[in-house]
C-alpha cells in the first residue's frame, strides 16, 4: 500500500509570507507538518511543498508514494520532469534527484476540496512564519 501523501502551498501576498502543509498517511499512521517558508510566491511555496514532502519520505524510509497536490502546476511540472518557467527549474532538478529514492513514485491533480487538511496546515505554516 502506497503511502499517501497530500501537499499545499500558501502565500499571504504574491510573493508574501509563506508555508507548506503536508500531510501523511502510511502503515495505519497519520501525520501533519506545518512548515513556514519565508516570503516567495504562491508557486514557489506549492514547489516546495513536493519537495520537503519528498524529503520527508525519504527520511521515514517510505518507498511507495502517492502524493496528492490542487496545483496544476506543481503537477504537470512534476510529471512532466520540466517547467517553462526558469524559476521552478531548482525544483524540478531537486525532485527528479529525490525520485530515485523510491521505488515507485505518483503524482495527482486533486480539487481544493480534496485537500483541505494540507491547505489548513499550509495556512498554519503562514502564521508561524509572522511569528
């Protein structure tokens, strides 16, 4: 069973204080991360929350993953391997170097409704980051 793996990325302003919601579900277990960024844009932020989810993955030694994101962007790019836009090149070289340390690796578009836990922690990130 793949491990799930729901993400979202949050700007107050563009490009504003920002974080990442992550959320995840493996061997029964759920867990919540709310990470503050600093200031970038709302991209930049749904970029980087693949990316610390990936990190996140690898540390817990999960092989099979299946992360869920609301942008289109992060999920094209992603399963793509490029952006048009020269500023996601940095992700997109991070995230093909994190892939190879898993055995089998998905991502999927999902409406905003679908990942409101990692949108709510996202938003919880943007506080923290006020301080």
């Amino acid at each position: 069973m793949p491990a799930e793996i729901y993400i979202d990325g949050a700007s107050a302003g563009n490009p504003g204080p920002s974080g990442i919601g992550i959320f995840i579900k493996y061997n029964g277990k759920a867990e919540s991360f709310s990470i503050p960024l600093g200031s970038m844009s709302n991209h930049e932020a749904e970029f980087s929350a693949l990316i610390e989810g990936m990190k996140i993955c690898v540390e817990k030694g999960l092989r099979t993953v299946s992360f869920r994101t609301d942008s289109q962007v992060v999920d094209r790019a992603a399963n793509a391997g490029f952006a048009k836009n020269p500023a996601f090149q940095h992700f997109i070289k991070e995230m093909i170097e994190l892939q190879s340390n898993f055995d089998l690796f998905f991502i999927k578009w999902i409406p905003s409704k679908e990942n409101q836990v990692a949108d709510q922690l996202a938003r919880k990130a943007i506080h923290l980051s006020k301080g």
